[in-house]
C-alpha cells in the first residue's frame, strides 16, 4: 500500500489548499491524499480550531499529517507519523525588527504571543518544512532547521490569471494597490508617491479587506479626491481589478511570497516595490524599485509618458506565470515521496 497523507487546511490561507485541491488529477495511484479543511471562530480566526481540531484528532493510519498553515498545532501521536508544516513567512526570525510594527493594539499583542509565536516554534518542531519561497527557505535555515529537510514548494496563480488580458477604457491614468491597511504593506508610501504628482489626469485606487480608518490616514490622503478607498476586493472580480489599473504599487516591507505581485505581473501591469522591502528575488523578477516616495513619483510618470517597455513587460508575464498550483502540486508530490 502506498503513502497516506492528510492534508489540514485553515480559511485563513484558502487559497493555498483550494489551488492544490485544483490539481488533485496529479496525485500518483500510489499515493492518497485526503485533505480536512478547519473553520474560522470570531476572535482567533482558524487558528483555535486547529488546535482544537489536532489536539482530540486520531491520526492513526496516516503516514503524513501536513499542516498547510503556519498556526501552533499540536497533533495527538505525534510520534506515529511524518509531520511536515509549511513556512509561509519567517518574518520574526529573519527581521526581527519589523515585528513591532504589527503591535498596535492589545489583540496584536495577544495574537503574537499566543498564535505567531507558538506557530514558529511548532514549525521548527516539525520533520520537513516545505517553504513557499526562497526568502521563507532561508528563514528556516537561519532557525537552525536542517536544510536537507525543507522543500521548496512555491505558490500558485489561479489559472484566470492566464486568461486574455482585457483593456479598459479609461478617462484617467489608473494606480492601483491590493494590501490589507497592515503596516508592514506600507501603503503611506505609496499615498504620499502619488500627492507628489501635480497630474490632475490620475486616479489612485487603494483596494483592500481591512477598513482604512484613523487620524493619520484620514490626514495623509486628505483634500486629494484622485485617491480612493475602495474596500475589500472581491474574487470575482480580482482579475477586472487588476486589468482596470495601469501601474501596480507594492511597497511592502516584508512578504512571505506576496501573490499579488504575481498576480499583477502575469496581468501584464508594471509593478513598483520598495527597493529596500524584503522580497524573494524570485518573486521580484522585472518589477520595478523605487527608493523612496519621490523616486516612485518619478517611475509612474516616466510610464505614464513613455507606457510600459513591451519587451520587459513580456518577461515579466513569462516570469510570473510560471508560477502554477499544477507546479505547486508537483513539487509538493515530490516531497512527500522523498520522506519515505
């Protein structure tokens, strides 16, 4: 009989586990998946189901029990089966100094003590890591994970995303950003990139699932009426999203992987990022990065005057979309078959 794996996914990551479900005619006749998806509570999202869910779970009969988030999970009979976990960011270890800047309130605090935390410390508790980037790989390694036992398993683009490209028609030059109002996704940067412009043929559209609010929002974007909170994106209309824009802001600080960066690559959109962000370089091929918010101010209006290079753009799509869930599976199919 051959390998039996269990799959444990939560909804605050469902794209990870609903682009590998996609793909599940790539599983080997010698291999069987099952896969149990865990549900969201209201004040500690997935992650108290899953360790509600592992805690009083049998997992008798499965070689490999793999956890697809990063969340503390402490599965019963730990010892009867191959534990693998998947790194989605190791911001904490690799630069330490950012993590202040999530700690804004007291939930924050709570969050990271007992969720983030513990969650670094199951991972490194695991048999094999499987990273979904290099950047994410290298932070294992500086844990002191053995690196013979990690697994580079990047993410996916859902295969929308390799649909025509559509064009809009449009009466303004289109900015767009998709960021949740995290600090760490630095949107003020790219605000104050776009108040620099004096061009009053530009629009600047901030979509994103968590409510901008707060005095100093309020103040950084007021009395300019080109920039607009658009609220949260939604899936069925992502692509539309992404197809509506002309250039794509992504200043991040630190991204585990950061899909949206793909994502507005394969739609043929030149990206800006923050030079100085943390970004795997995989992930950051033919993006643009800008030093600082004038140098930004100054990669936007050089593209609205001059459009985007097509031969740089091409690369840039090509580049993007060789990131696949079919990919993703493989790799992950790989893995599991080299932990016998």
């Amino acid at each position: 009989m051959g390998q039996r794996i269990l799959q444990i996914g939560v909804a605050g990551i469902w794209r990870y586990p609903y682009g590998l479900n996609q793909e599940r005619s790539l599983i080997p006749s010698s291999m069987r998946i099952d896969y149990v998806d865990v549900p969201t509570s209201k004040f500690f999202g997935s992650a108290l189901p899953l360790a509600l869910e592992t805690s009083f779970r049998d997992f008798g009969g499965y070689d490999i029990v793999h956890n697809l988030s990063s969340y503390p999970f402490y599965p019963r009979g730990r010892k009867r089966f191959t534990l693998v976990t998947t790194a989605h960011e190791m911001q904490p270890v690799l630069y330490p100094g950012l993590t202040k800047l999530r700690l804004r309130t007291f939930s924050d605090i709570l969050w990271e003590e007992l969720i983030s935390k513990p969650g670094i410390r199951c991972l490194l508790s695991s048999d094999y890591i499987m990273a979904t980037s290099t950047l994410t790989m290298k932070g294992a390694i500086k844990a002191g994970f053995d690196k013979r036992k990690i697994f580079l398993t990047p993410l996916g683009l859902d295969k929308r995303f390799f649909s025509a490209i559509k064009s809009h028609a449009k009466k303004k030059f289109r900015i767009g950003t998709i960021a949740t109002s995290a600090p760490q996704k630095n949107t003020f940067f790219s605000i104050d990139a776009v108040k620099n412009m004096r061009d009053s043929e530009i629009e600047f559209e901030i979509w994103g699932k968590s409510t901008y609010s707060g005095e100093e929002f309020t103040q950084r974007i007021a009395g300019d009426d080109r920039i607009r909170v658009m609220g949260h994106a939604p899936d069925n209309r992502i692509v539309d999203i992404y197809d509506s824009f002309d250039v794509f802001l992504f200043p991040s600080l630190f991204e585990g992987f950061g899909i949206p960066i793909i994502e507005a690559k394969a739609r043929g959109l030149p990206v800006i990022l923050f030079k100085h962000g943390h970004v795997a370089s995989e992930v950051k091929e033919y993006c643009f990065e800008a030093k600082n918010p004038e140098h930004m101010t100054e990669i936007i209006e050089k593209i609205k005057a001059n459009g985007y290079n097509s031969k740089l753009r091409e690369k840039a799509i090509a580049s993007a979309r060789k990131f696949t869930w079919a990919r993703s599976m493989r790799e992950t199919i790989r893995a599991y078959s080299a932990m016998v």
